[in-house]
C-alpha cells in the first residue's frame, strides 16, 4: 500500500504475483477534486494505491477520483504529497483486469490524454449529439460562436477552463468525464457536495418528477456573467 513517503514494495514472500501487482508506468490521465479536473501522470500502481504527478495542488482532505482504462474514476485519497508527488491510497483494491488495462494503456499509449479511443472534439460531438443539441443551441448558450464549437469538435481548437465547466453542466456530465473520457455514472464522494454537472442533473430530475414530466423537457440554465 502506498502509505508513507518513501516505501517500497513488499516482496519478503518473494512470489512472481505480488511483484507483478505493482506496476511501474507512465499512464497520462486526470483527476478530480471538489468537482474539478486536473491533467495527471500515473507512476505506480499497485491495487491499494498509486503515485501520482500532477502540477494540481491536491488536498489531503477531500477525496479524488482518478480515471483508470476500462475501470473508469475510482476513488481514492491523498495520504502524503511532496511537491509535485501525490502518494495516494484506493477507497476498494483495483483488481487484476484494473491493473492488466493501465498497463496495457500505458504501454501503447500516444500523445495526448484521456484512456478512451475518443479526441476531446468527438466527445463534444457525440455528448451533444445524444442530448439531441445543434450546434447553435450549444453554441449560444455556451456564448461562443459557432465557428468555435466547430473548432472544439474537430480538434482544431482545445476549449479554455471556464468553458470546458460549462460545457460539462450543458453536456450532463463532470468535467472529469469531458475532458478524459470515461464514465463517472456510480461514483458518488460520501459526504462532499457533486461537481456542478451533477447538481444541474438532480436538479432538473427533482424538477422533472415534481411537474410530472420527462426529464428531457426541463432545461436548467446557468447566467455566467461573462463574454467569450
């Protein structure tokens, strides 16, 4: 387990299957804290833990979830941190098939990020398509232009902070699932408040179930304040 700074790996039995549960690798992917993603590298990887680095400053009191191939976020927590170094520690072991995908990933990796075959652009493209948006519709409540959005979607033009946040909570999804791919459906941080994405979701389904309507006809929209 990664737990105190510095420790190595316990290999006393000296058996080939515990030795191969910690993984050294580069594995490019994010992480989320307090509805917030950052860019992230996994360096080690064993099932209780991982040492991350991110130029993030992360927080030892509240939960993160990082985002692993084929598992998608899992939770976990800070437990030590020296400058750029975050020591981290699983809220559930990572299984075999967990570690076997990060470390497949990391071998045939390119560059880039997020753990999925999908660019950031066909991500915008297929989340809005599925939310049945056109392009203008997302465009203006977004407040760019249509020519940006198009930019965004075909990879041209990567979207500034700000925006990627409102595209998450118009798209119904967290910012960790927009930017890096995978799925947070599930993954719930006991007892801390969801990213905005996921406030704007139960919100529009309590708004849905008390009107007596689908929820696909309730729309929730965001006055930000400011220009593109």
């Amino acid at each position: 387990m990664i737990g105190t700074k510095p420790r190595q790996p316990d290999e006393s039995d000296g058996t080939q299957r515990q030795r191969g549960q910690r993984l050294v690798l580069r594995l490019q992917t994010g992480v989320g804290q307090s509805g917030k993603a950052f860019d992230a590298e996994i360096l080690n990887l064993s099932p209780s833990g991982m040492l991350v680095k991110t130029t993030a400053r992360l927080s030892l009191d509240d939960p993160l979830h990082v985002v692993l191939p084929n598992t998608g976020p899992v939770a976990a927590k800070v437990v030590w941190f020296d400058e750029l170094l975050y020591g981290c520690s699983f809220a559930a072991p990572l299984s075999d098939a967990d570690i076997e995908a990060a470390n497949a990933v990391a071998q045939g990796s390119e560059e880039g990020h997020g753990v999925d075959s999908e660019t950031l652009g066909e991500r915008i493209r297929r989340l809005r398509t599925r939310r049945g948006l056109p392009m203008r519709a997302l465009a203006d409540v977004i407040g760019v232009s249509k020519p940006t959005l198009w930019k965004w979607e075909s990879d041209q033009v990567r979207p500034r902070h700000a925006k990627m946040q409102r595209l998450a909570v118009e798209l119904g999804v967290s910012e960790l699932e927009l930017v890096y791919g995978a799925p947070s459906d599930g993954v719930e941080e006991t007892g801390e408040p969801g990213s905005l994405a996921d406030i704007v979701r139960q919100a529009r389904k309590m708004i849905a179930e008390a009107a007596g309507v689908d929820e696909s006809s309730v729309d929730v929209r965001i006055d930000w304040g400011e220009a593109d």
